[in-house]
C-alpha cells in the first residue's frame, strides 16, 4: 500500500527540520556512539550496557490526543515492576517519556533530543501515525530502532524502506475488515455512515472497510471528515444523521470519539448501530457520555480489558493492577489505555528477551522474527508473529459490544491473516 499524502507531507516537515543541524547532530553522535565486539562486532550499542538499557518514548501528554498520554504511565508501571524484580537479562530499564503535544514538528525535536542527548537505545512507541511519520525518516538515518509504534497505521507493515520501524496493534485496515465482516454477516444490506479523522490514521481505516465490503450488499452511503484542530464534530454528525444510514463507523480519537458518541445518543430521531475503533473504545472515552448512552455500540480488541471481570483473577491482570497502584498511584487500572501500554511493553521485552545480539541492530532483527510469542495480556488466541514476509505482529481481533457499564467480548477472534489473507504492498 503506497504511502498517503499525510505521511509524505510529515516526511517532508522531518527533512526541513533536520537539515540546519544534520551535519553537526551527526558528528555529535558519531563521537558518542559505541559499538560491540565479538560475534556482534560493529553493531550499535548506543544506550544498552550491561546493566542498563535506555528508552525513550514520544506522547500526547497534552494537546487534542492527551487522552493517550497516560499509556506512557501503563508502560513506566511496567518496566519500574520489571526493574523491581531483576530487569531484563539483568539489565534496568529507565524509561524518557517526551510530549509531543500530537504535533509532528514536536515530534521530530523530541525525537532529536532522545536520540542526540538522551542517547536511548530505542524509541520505543512514537503515538500517532502523523508524528510517527514525521520521525521515521530520520530514525532510519541514524539506525535507530523504532519497535511497536503506537499506531495502526499499514504502513508500518507495507513499507519495505524503513527497516527499523514496526508496528504492534493490529492495523487499521485488518480492524476494517473485522467490522466489515461482522456487517456482512449479520447486516447483509447494511448503510454505513461514516465520521473519520481526516489525515493518514481515518483515511486508512475508511479505504480498508470500503475494499472489505466491495462487491457485497454493505454500503457506505454518507462520509464526513474533521480536522484534529476542529473543536467538535457536530456539524458533521447533523450530516451524516440525514443519510438515514443504519450503521455509524466512527473512526476518531478519544476527544472526538466521545463527541460523536454524545452527539449519536442525543439524536433520538436516528438509532444506527454505532461502530467505534479501538482507539477511542476505552471506557475513559465513553463514561463521559454517559453508560446509559452507549449501550449497544460495537468494537473490536485484542488485549484483556481491566474491567471486565472474567479477568479478574487472571495472574497478569492482577500483577498489573498492583503495579499500577505501587508505581503509577494516580493513574486508574481500569483505564484500557494504562493495559494498552503494559502490553506492548511486555510485548518490547518479550523481544529484548529474543535478541541475538544485545544491539540496536539486534533488537532490529528481533521485533521482525517473532514466532507466535505468547504476551499475557494479550487475550487468548492473540499473539505476536512476524516474518521476512510479514511485519504485522497482531493481525488478531474479537468483536465486543458494550452492556451495562464495560463492554463484552462476543463471537470468536478474528484472524484476519487467514480470513482475508497478507495485506499489499
């Protein structure tokens, strides 16, 4: 799949930034740099001893996807219980969390300052496919590994020129398919309204369920886009109420996901059964709309959800909770974001773990072999895979619906590798 406007547009604000300072960020880093010995002899070890390994991680931590930013506290809990009982091989984990505010030029200093000052090891997750994109260009320049970017943008899978970037959650067009099957199943003449972010992160989403349902009897009937500046959505909500549609795919984040959810239940005059993508299904996102609005609406997961009670005496969930409450006291175990960042850190240390060579070209290598590795607060059925022809670790998803006060898991998980087959390049 061929990069979109957006991300070449981001690629484009990366190179303006850096070319002022290349040449002297680059003898900078060169000065500083170690590399290994031995049977690794020549590979980076910049922020990996022995004892230490250093991390850094680009956040919301405020502007209009804030909502995200304490997915970084979920992962801090982590690597301090990690630390707490030995580290990594040994090694201690200390975490560089960056804000960004989900600004692309942001992202790019902060992207610098890890790589130039901090001198990490990884940047593990950059949250948002627009600063995502904004930074790979110049990651890949310094050989840095990029692993489990916070995004489910395809293209972290599709490209083949950025080896040191991958993805982790599923992507937005297996997502896609997840509903259009659903839709096709049990609404088999559906009318689909949509409402999406209108940069790479909606469009991807949208052109994945349009080519899941072509040629079958679900339409998509009506589409309204917003910018990520826009200070709401109703206008395009009053639109899309007039197609008549039947379903509402809602693909937005968190602040928009819950103004479209507001706006869908204070229209009482129309009733589509409201889709809402995974990034804007935590409860966080719904309670301010009310639990009595929003029961009914559908979507689709891939990790354990903290308030569902079936996990209530898992092993993982409960060593989570206690390590939210010890480490990250102000912060709600319940909130799916914080389970979100305990699993894709689990996840980068299940590859730490799998590294031949303990490099940036070793952790490199490692995100990109992974073998059905098990991850406990993945949900049963889900786990990690990749390969020389597959850079998708978590194609995988089961459908809930939300009742009462936390949503449901129905149906069976979805595989979407073997219901609809490799995505493109």
């Amino acid at each position: 799949m061929r990069k979109t406007t957006a991300v070449r547009a981001a690629a484009a604000v990366t190179a303006a930034l850096l070319t002022a300072t290349a040449c002297s960020s680059q003898r900078g880093q060169d000065s500083q740099d170690t590399a290994a010995d031995g049977a690794c002899k020549g590979q980076q070890t910049t922020g990996i001893t022995d004892k230490t390994i250093k991390l850094g991680g680009i956040y919301p931590l405020s502007g209009p996807a804030s909502a995200y930013g304490t997915i970084s506290k979920g992962v801090a809990a982590y690597f301090d219980h990690v630390n707490d009982n030995g580290g990594i091989d040994g090694r201690k984990v200390e975490f560089v969390v960056r804000d960004d505010g989900y600004q692309p030029p942001k992202a790019v200093e902060e992207a610098r300052r890890l790589v130039e000052r901090e001198k990490v090891f990884a940047v593990f997750q950059s949250l948002g496919t627009p600063s995502t994109a904004a930074v790979w260009d110049y990651l890949d320049k310094q050989k840095v590994p990029q692993p489990f970017v916070a995004t489910g943008a395809s293209v972290w899978g599709t490209d083949d020129k950025h080896p040191w970037t991958i993805g982790w959650q599923p992507n937005y067009v297996s997502e896609a398919r997840v509903y259009a099957k659903y839709l096709k199943d049990e609404k088999p003449k559906a009318k689909v309204a949509v409402l999406f972010q209108n940069d790479d992160f909606g469009k991807n989403l949208l052109g994945g369920f349009k080519e899941a349902v072509a040629g079958s009897g679900v339409k998509v009937v009506a589409e309204e886009s917003y910018e990520v500046t826009a200070p709401s959505v109703s206008a395009q909500m009053t639109s899309l109420a007039r197609s008549k549609a039947d379903v509402l795919l809602n693909v937005t984040t968190p602040k928009f996901g819950s103004q479209a959810l507001a706006a869908d239940a204070k229209n009482t005059k129309w009733n589509p059964l409201h889709i809402v993508n995974n990034v804007s299904s935590s409860a966080a996102v719904l309670e301010p709309v009310g639990f009595k609005n929003v029961q009914g609406v559908v979507s689709a997961t891939y990790f354990k959800d903290p308030a569902d009670p079936q996990w209530a005496d898992d092993p993982e969930m409960k060593t989570y909770t206690d390590a939210l409450h010890k480490y990250a006291p102000d912060s709600d175990p319940a909130n799916q974001f914080n389970a979100y960042g305990w699993a894709a850190a689990s996840s980068l240390h299940k590859a730490l773990d799998a590294m031949k060579c303990p490099t940036r070209e070793g952790l490199r290598d490692a995100v990109r072999n992974l073998d059905d590795v098990k991850v406990d607060m993945l949900l049963p059925g889900v786990t990690l895979a990749t390969g020389s022809d597959d850079a998708f670790p978590i194609e995988t998803m089961q459908l809930m619906r939300f009742k009462g006060e936390r949503w449901q898991l129905f149906g069976k998980p979805v595989d979407t590798r073997k219901e609809f087959g490799p995505l493109a390049k």
